[in-house]
C-alpha cells in the first residue's frame, strides 16, 4: 500500500486511471483501517482517493463491492474488476481488413513481424494483438525436403503398398513387428546457440570454441524395432536394439594440461562400406538375435536402411554368406527419410536428452547419447511407428509425392495400446493408389 505521506503532496487525481486487482484490494483495506463499525467517516472516501490517484467514484465501487459480497456470503470481500471484454480503445482495424492486408504480401515478405508489418503497412503491435485473438494467423517453419523423380514417387507407393496385407484384403497396416530400422546420425559436443531462461538477477553462462566450424562430432549407428510384447519372457519388448559410436582408438600426439603424450583415447572414424559392414555384422545382428522377441524371430527379419553408398555392402546375400541367418536386409526407397523412424523423430528425442548433458570429451558425449538413448520411454518409439504408418497413407493419398500436411493425431487421448495399435488406411486412397499404379 502506498505510504501515508504521499497525502500531504495532494497528486493530481486521475480519473481515468484503472486499477489492478491488488490495487484495489489495497484501497479496500486502506478502508477497512479507517471504518468504524462497518461505516466509513466523513472524508475518507476523498482521502483514499488522493493516496491511491483515482477518482473518488472508483473508491466508493469498491466498498460498495466488497460490502455487497460479504453480504451476500462470501468469506472474503470480492473487490476484483468487472471490465468487459470490449472496453477499451475501438479498434480502426476490423480483423478482415488485417487478413486482407497480410495476405497481400507475398510468403518472402512474411518471414519476420517487422518485414510483414512494414510491406502490409499494419504496425507490429497491432498485428501481435490479431495474433492472439486470432489463431489462424501463427508462425511455420517451412523445411526443405528431398527431390522426387517420378520413379522414386512410384517405389515410395509401392514400398508404402507392401506393409498392407493383401491376403485378407484389408486395409489395414501391419504391425511391422519384424522390422529393424537402421540409420546414422551425427551428434555434436555442444552448439553454437543455446537458449535458457534466466532471472534479471542471474548469470548467463558464457562457452568458448576455438572454432565455430569445426566443433567435435562423433557419428552413431542406432538400430529399433517396434516395441511389442514378448510371449516367451513375459515381459514387454522395448524396441531398443541399441546405438553405437563409430570411433577408434588412438594415443595423444603431444602432451597438454588435460593429459600426457600417449594416453588412450577415443576419435571419430571416418565410415565407409567395409566400417559400416562390420558394425552390421559384429554389432547390431549380435544384438538383434538377443533382444528380439521370439515370435518376431519366428520369421525373418529385415534390417531397413537407406541408400547411402557405404550401406551396399550390406545386402541379404552377403550377410548369409557371413553365416547370418534369418536376417534379410531391405533398402527402404531413395530420397525417403521420412520413410524411416529414426529420421521421423526418434533422432530428435535422442538429440533433445543428449543436448542437456554437460559434455567435454568424446568419451562424455558417447556415454550422453547411450544414456539418453535408454531413457527415452517405450511409447515414444511406438508412436514413431504409428506416425510412419501414417506417413505411408499421405503418400499413398498424394501419389508418392512428400509434399503432404502431417495430421496431429492425438495418439495420447484416443489410443489405448500404442503396441498393438495400426492404422486404418482410408480405402477410397488404397482403391486410387493401386488404379494409378496399374495404370503405368
């Protein structure tokens, strides 16, 4: 509350000001001390106005206020404000003269507030307020996606086709339970940029780099399968087959403050076909026979990966060849990460944890992605196979082409088993989709 002395200057009143919610609980208490058996005495009114800057009618609605709550039951007088929604200054500019405006303006001209203001001649203010009364108006990234040849459309139809049962005549995806995707990604020791949120009060933390361009980076190969129960352990299956770091081992080259000349360390290899085979062969086939579920064994199962160049020294023949049974490798369609879980977001799960981590050395930032990659929960990876599912039928809606608008399918509220759940491919698509291949 405002002290006492500020009555003797006698401030200019001013009748249009508003007060808060605690502004005028403090008036209603300012009250309160100077009423007498519930009655205010003469001049109080006046003077309470004064110390607070307001007019006097302003003082009166809120004793008048609180002494009708109390009256009318309330345990604690209720002094907050009643203002409408439409009080205020009138706006000079109706919302569709806003859209109207904004929509003039080509989509170059739109990628910040300032630049859409100053083309569509809307102050930045004026459309920051439009915004929040109007949903639809709100910033989207827009990113850049691999170019399609028609050939690559058709095997993006074709490869979405054959994960729909045909037996049955159905149209229903299948479960994808003997599937292993496969995919390498790079992660880096910190980022040029980071964001916190800090108190005024507080120090911004402050990270040096020698460089801006070359900041230690490390690639890991991460292989999942989609989670699923396992009827011989009687356990649930987590999809997690595991995640490697291409690295060797190497010795320091001279001596520092961290370390002497020829302690053990770990660098980042570089991956080509005869590296990458034998992360396949020694790593993730090892791994796939312990952890897959037995009936997911039961039939063979298929390594998917894309089409990088070093990954055509693993093929179905060669791993046979290398006495691996029971493991097929199929190559998911060129240009199509989107095709793959891990790109789809599980990558970016992983990333999220691992950002979080404080790292300095490689040895920490191989033992962050681990650890972040194990406590991702189940369901995230589950959800990946059903967004790809749905992936599948937008590309069979649109023809094979990537240019399609992902749903949000609220997989939270209206799943219950995200383990057992497939997606229903609307058959009207699966019906135009097999018409316009057999048209070619």
């Amino acid at each position: 509350m405002p002290s006492a002395s500020l009555t003797a200057a006698s401030p200019r009143l001013n009748p249009r000001r508003k007060l808060s919610n605690d502004e005028r609980a403090a008036v209603y208490h300012a009250l309160l001390s100077r009423s007498m058996n519930g009655k205010l005495p003469r001049g109080a009114l006046s003077a309470t106005a004064q110390l607070f800057q307001c007019h006097l009618r302003t003082v009166s609605r809120v004793w008048t206020r609180a002494q009708s709550s109390l009256r009318a039951g309330a345990m604690l007088a209720d002094v907050s404000m009643k203002f409408k929604g439409n009080s205020g200054q009138v706006a000079t500019r109706s919302p569709k003269d806003i859209e109207l405006a904004i929509k003039a303006v080509s989509h170059n001209g739109r990628q910040t507030l300032r630049d859409m203001a100053a083309q569509s001649g809307i102050p930045k203010t004026t459309i920051v307020r439009h915004m929040k009364v109007n949903p639809k108006l709100k910033a989207m990234s827009s990113y850049s996606k691999p170019m399609l040849t028609d050939d690559n459309k058709v095997q993006r139809m074709k490869h979405a086709l054959s994960f729909i049962p045909t037996l049955s005549k159905g149209t229903i995806f299948g479960n994808m339970n003997n599937f292993v995707h496969v995919d390498e990604k790079w992660f880096f020791l910190t980022t040029v940029k980071k964001r916190y949120y800090l108190y005024e009060d507080e120090v911004l933390p402050t990270r040096f780099l020698k460089s801006k361009r070359f900041i230690t980076k490390v690639m890991f190969l991460a292989a999942v399968a989609r989670p699923c129960y396992d009827h011989h352990k009687k356990c649930h299956f987590d999809g997690k087959i595991g995640v490697w770091p291409f690295v060797k081992p190497v010795e320091a080259k001279r001596n520092s403050k961290n370390r002497p000349k020829g302690t053990p360390l770990l660098a980042p290899e570089s991956v080509n076909a005869e590296v990458y085979r034998k992360m396949i062969v020694d790593n993730v086939v090892p791994a796939i026979k312990a952890k897959m579920p037995r009936q997911s064994q039961a039939n063979i199962i298929y390594l998917q990966q894309d089409n990088a160049s070093p990954h055509a020294s693993v093929t179905t023949q060669r791993l046979l060849e290398r006495g691996v049974t029971g493991i097929g490798v199929s190559n998911q369609p060129p240009n199509s990460p989107d095709f793959n879980v891990l790109d789809l977001g599980y990558f970016n799960s992983i990333q999220s944890l691992q950002s979080r981590k404080c790292t300095r050395t490689v040895e920490e930032l191989i033992d962050a992605v681990k650890s972040s990659f194990h406590e991702l929960p189940r369901d995230n990876l589950s959800k990946n196979f059903i967004s790809l599912q749905k992936v599948m039928e937008k590309t069979l809606e649109h023809m094979g082409r990537n240019d399609y608008k992902m749903p949000h399918m609220h997989k939270d509220a209206t799943i219950k088993d995200l383990t057992l759940f497939n997606v229903h491919c609307d058959p009207l698509v699966l019906e135009n989709a097999q018409a316009y291949l057999s048209g070619r």
